[in-house]
C-alpha cells in the first residue's frame, strides 16, 4: 500500500520507459497506452487528413493566405536579381547584354541606372510587404477561428461523454486540454501549411534562378535536399510521443492545482499546505524534466543545420570562385548566385526545424482526436424522439432493473420494479450504499440499465432524445453546486429565458427573496464559485429556486435538508413542499422524519427492494423502516 508519492526522479524514468515500451510496439491496438485504455497510433497522414476536415469554412481564407503567400515570396526573389546588374554593369565594366531589353542600359548613365534600381527595388519590397502583411492576417484571422471551431467541438463533445468518463477526465484536466491542445490545433494553419508553403515557394524559386546561373552549383544546392528527408524519418517521428507526454503531464498538474484549491478547507483543516505545495513541485519537476528531453531533441535538427549550411556555402564558394578566376562566371553571377543560395538553404533550414515543432501540434491534434473519438453517452440511443413538456402526464415505472457501475462487476441494482403515478411522491431510505442514488441516476438516465426498463408514461425513456428527457427534471441534491455568477444568473440556469418577475416569484416559493435582497446587490450579487460568499442554508434555497424556476415534471431531492440548523431546515421544507406540489418526485432521505407524508417509502438494502407502502403501513408492518424509525427517535415508537 504505496502512500508517499514517488519521486519526480523516478517517476520520469518511469515515463521514459513506457515511451521506449510504445516506441517498439509502435502503438499496437490493445497495448496500454494512456491511463490503462488502449489508444492506436495515428499516422501522420491520418492526423493531417483530420486537420483538413476540421477546417472546414476557412479553406476560402486559407488558399487566399497561400495565394499571396505565393505572389508575395515571388516578388521576395527580383530584388536579388539587382545585384548582377550593379556589380556587372553599374560598378563594374561588363557591357550591357544585347538579349537584355533597354539596350545599352536604356540610355542611362550608371548613376541613373543605380538610382533607378534602388528605388525598383524598394517599390517591390513595399508591395512585397504589403502583400504579405494581407495573407498573414487572413491565415491569423482563419487560425483564430479553426482554434475557436475546434474549442467548441471539443467542449461540446465533452460535455456529452459518458458521466463515469468525464469523472475520470477531472475538471482541471479537461480545461487544460480545450484551452492547450484545442487552442494548438489551430497553430497548424501556420506551421502545417502557411510557412512551409511559403518556404517551398521560395525553394523552387530560388532552384530555378540558380538553374539559369550555373547548373551545376544547382546540383550542389539540390545535394541538401536529402538531409530533409533523413532528419525527419530518423529523429523527427520521435519527437511527437515525447511533446504527448509533455501534454499528459501538464493536463495532470492541471487537475491536480484545481483539486487542491477546490478542497482548500480541507488542505488548510489537516495543515497541508506544505506538503501540497511540495506535490506540485514535484508534478511541475517532472514536467520540467520531459520539457527539457524533447527541447534537446529538437534543437539536435537545429544543431545539424547550423553545420551543414555553413559548410554548404563554403563548398559552393570554393567552386563558384574558382569559376570567376577562370572566366567561366562574372563576378556578378557569383554575387548573385550566393544570395539565391542563402535563399535556397534558408527554407531548407525552416523546413528541417519547423518540422519539430509540427510534432508539438501534431501531438495537440492527436490528443484532440482522442477526446473526439470517444463515443457520446447513448450514441447507440442517438436520434430518439423529442419529449413534449405538455403531453406528459408524468407516470414512472421502474421494470425489474439492474445496474453495475462500468468497471465493477457488482450489481448495485438488481431486480428493482416500482410503480410512481404522476404527482405522488416516493421516498428511498436505506442505509449507505444500498442504491438509493443509483435508482435516481436511472430515472434521470445519467445510466441506462443493464436490465430492465425506465418508462415514462408508459414509454422506455431510452426511445426519447436524452437532452429533450432530460429537461423534463428537476434536481435538488445535498451538495449544491453554483455556478461563479450572479445570484439571478444562478436561479435562472435552467431557464434562461425567464423573465425578471417569474425570477423573483421562484425565489419567493424558496423562502429565498428576503435574504437575496439583503445582499448588497440584490440578484445582481455575484455569489463566487461554488456560491462560496454563502452560507449551507442560503445556497440550499438557490438551488430549490432554480429548480422551480424549470417547472420540471419529475423532481429528484436528494438528501436536500440534511446537515442544516433547525431553522434553514424549516425554511427549506416550506420551499420543497411547494415545489413537490403536482410533481412525480423521488425524495432520498436518512432523516426519517422529512418523509412522513410521502405517498410511497421504498426501503432498499443491498440494491433492492426490501419493503414499501406508506408511514403508517410500514409502521404497523414492524420491518427494517420501524427499526430505522425506532432507531432515529431513541427507542419504540408508540403512535404514528
């Protein structure tokens, strides 16, 4: 039983191997890959064929970004075209070639011709720059939008998983990865197709020019070409696992920092500070730690270029001036000549280096593409019929069900049937773990059953669509969560559409609307996360407003009283039996005495159904409820 957390060390050796352990599997299906689920390895042309589909609307903004991308880098090549002539024919004393147009320099002196030159040259760099300045706000602009696109997929499938799977995703780890890997996805309209793009335009431009000036000084450019291919074949491809490890690990600080400031009071209650504090510097160390490997792993392209074009420019010097002194090549043309090699090599060096920092991207998208390819909650289910909030009557049947939680074998249903006629009121009481919770995630279908049927109305409630179902509820539970917003923003979550006197009316059914006025903004009170500036009672009343701010037809209360003072207790109870009023509900409770009237008491222990009927029923019957009422009240119970 392994309780002092390892060292970030240790932990980065461990991650180390299981990298060397994916490489040489090479992402076989079925292997372990990411938190003990199989994940295949993506290719890079499957990655890139999703990038193109997720794209979608901005192709019009992306081909026009290429397009003056294109113009833009070919105007880029003429200015270095200058240097021949001035060297050759202005400074120098070659004569002016019969084949060119303006002969005998068009009649002007070489002053002229200088001025002339310079200042072609500046208007082409101007209209070069404009033009380029256009295409990259246009990519910028597509870039902001795929990031937006890809965000709101992602959060919207997100939010549709299945409830067991976003439980394992955590809240921190899930926003780390919409905000980083989604928000990166869109970084690859420059590093996958803008800046190569505009490299290898200036690539073919530059192989031509240098084509037209020496055909064999062109062969010795075109000898670099291979690097490009063996660097990415042999050192690139193991750049991407390391930059999704990076991302994993960050993800994991992510949820972890949230978690702690989420149980803040309990950190601060035990005195963990400390020792928090120190968890979190071991996560960012190991982080640090894989940071650190894959920038080595990436700047080693960097470092094999930085040699190989020196020594490329010196190679092509030697031969170029040895051309020049044996009158093979004007000085001009040699001067030329290095200036469209540094042309050349310079998108040679961007691609070969680029293409690290694509496998950063790549890395995000193939997270992404994870989360995508996870199956939604009921996809099997998916297309079902839309509920009508006033054709239903409110009839629940439960129909011999049972359940297991995915993971656990364990029934914690098991042949549970129970009839609610609309309108009545069916309390669950039993002890912890016997399945009240459950039942109640089945009736709002948070879970389908693995037997039996849920039926509304007298239909399975999985031939309707989950969200239009769904919105038939109306959910009060014992740990209440508010949003960060304003008290009228909280009330009217399920409803935001409701006007400003149904708002109030609400808060007034909750016993709600003499405290929310003695704030100091009224409803416009921003109440922090979690409702946090409120007090049990207070944030208890908000969510009873709220729900009846949705008028929903099935109401669930889940231990809604419990752990309040007497008086919170009072208020609410008034508030609830309001919103119960004309309602099917499903009241989980362990204080006995809140459930007296209910229509129904279902006793359940061990996931089913150990006895019902009514408080007097149950009470003459002498079971396991008169025993659990006996037990509360300190000794026998006399009269009902």
């Amino acid at each position: 039983m392994q309780r002092r957390p390892a060292a970030s060390r240790e932990r980065f050796r461990t991650a180390l191997e299981k990298l060397s352990a994916d490489r040489r599997s090479k992402g076989v299906a079925g292997k372990p890959e990411e938190n003990g689920k199989p994940r295949r390895q993506r290719s890079t042309w499957r990655l890139l064929r999703g990038f193109f589909e997720l794209v979608g609307g901005q192709r019009p903004a992306i081909l026009f970004a290429l397009a003056t991308a294109t113009f833009s880098t070919l105007l880029g090549l003429i200015p270095p075209a200058t240097t021949k002539i001035i060297v050759d024919h202005v400074v120098g004393s070659e004569p002016w070639p019969a084949s060119w147009p303006f002969a005998d320099r068009g009649g002007l002196s070489r002053h002229d011709l200088l001025l002339v030159l310079i200042v072609a040259t500046l208007v082409i760099s101007i209209v070069k720059s404009t033009i380029h300045l256009w295409g990259r706000w246009a990519a910028t602009r597509a870039t902001k939008r795929v990031q937006l696109t890809v965000r709101r997929r992602a959060f919207d499938h997100a939010v549709r998983l299945p409830l067991h799977r976003v439980h394992e995703l955590k809240s921190g780890g899930v926003a780390s990865l919409l905000r980083e890997d989604a928000g990166t996805v869109g970084e690859l309209i420059f590093g996958l197709l803008y800046n190569p793009w505009r490299a290898i335009v200036q690539l073919l431009g530059s192989l031509a020019v240098l084509a037209w000036v020496d055909w064999q000084l062109l062969l010795g450019g075109l000898a670099l070409l291979p690097v490009v291919y063996f660097t990415h074949r042999t050192w690139i491809s193991q750049i991407r696992p390391q930059y999704r490890a990076v991302r994993n690990t960050r993800q994991d600080l992510d949820a972890q920092t949230t978690e702690t400031f989420g149980g803040m009071r309990v950190v601060r209650a035990f005195g963990r500070q400390k020792s928090e504090a120190a968890r979190f510097v071991r996560s960012n160390d190991l982080l640090t730690r894989q940071e650190l490997r894959v920038w080595w792993a990436a700047r080693m392209i960097e470092v094999l270029w930085s040699l190989l074009i020196p020594l490329g420019t010196a190679a092509l010097l030697w031969y170029g001036g040895n051309q020049v002194m044996s009158g093979r090549l004007s000085l001009g043309d040699l001067m030329m000549f290095l200036v469209y090699l540094l042309m050349l090599l310079e998108p040679l060096a961007t691609l070969a280096e680029s293409a690290a920092a694509l496998q950063n991207n790549l890395a995000a998208l193939d997270r992404v593409f994870d989360l995508l390819g996870e199956p939604r909650e009921f996809a099997s289910t998916a297309g079902g019929m839309l509920v009508r909030r006033d054709a239903v009557r409110g009839d629940i049947v439960l129909e011999d069900l049972a359940f297991a939680y995915p993971g656990n074998p364990r029934h914690v249903i098991e042949q549970v049937s129970l009839v609610v006629p609309a309108g009545q009121t069916v309390a669950l009481v039993g002890p912890s773990g016997a399945g009240k919770t459950t039942l109640c995630n089945l009736v709002a279908r948070f879970y389908d059953p693995l037997a039996g049927r849920v039926l509304l109305d007298g239909v399975d409630i999985r031939s309707y669509d989950v969200e239009s179902y769904r919105r038939l509820l109306g959910i009060v539970e014992q740990d209440v969560f508010l949003f960060d917003g304003t008290v009228a923003e909280n009330i009217a979550f399920g409803r935001p559409s409701a006007s400003d006197a149904e708002l109030i009316a609400a808060a007034e059914v909750a016993n709600a609307d003499e405290f929310i006025r003695q704030l100091p903004n009224g409803y416009d009170t921003v109440i922090g996360e979690r409702g946090v500036k409120l007090s049990g009672g207070q944030r208890q009343r908000l969510a009873i407003a709220r729900a009846v701010l949705a008028d929903p037809k099935i109401l669930i209360l889940d231990e809604a009283t419990s752990n309040l003072d007497s008086e919170s207790e009072q208020l609410i109870q008034q508030g609830l039996s309001r919103l119960m009023a004309g309602r099917t509900c499903f009241v989980i409770a362990h204080r006995l005495s809140t459930i007296r009237h209910a229509d129904q008491i279902v006793v359940l222990q061990d996931g089913r159904v150990w006895e019902t009927g009514t408080h007097d029923e149950l009470m003459a019957h002498g079971g396991r409820y008169r025993w659990m009422v006996e037990l509360q009240t300190g000794g026998p119970v006399v009269g009902t």
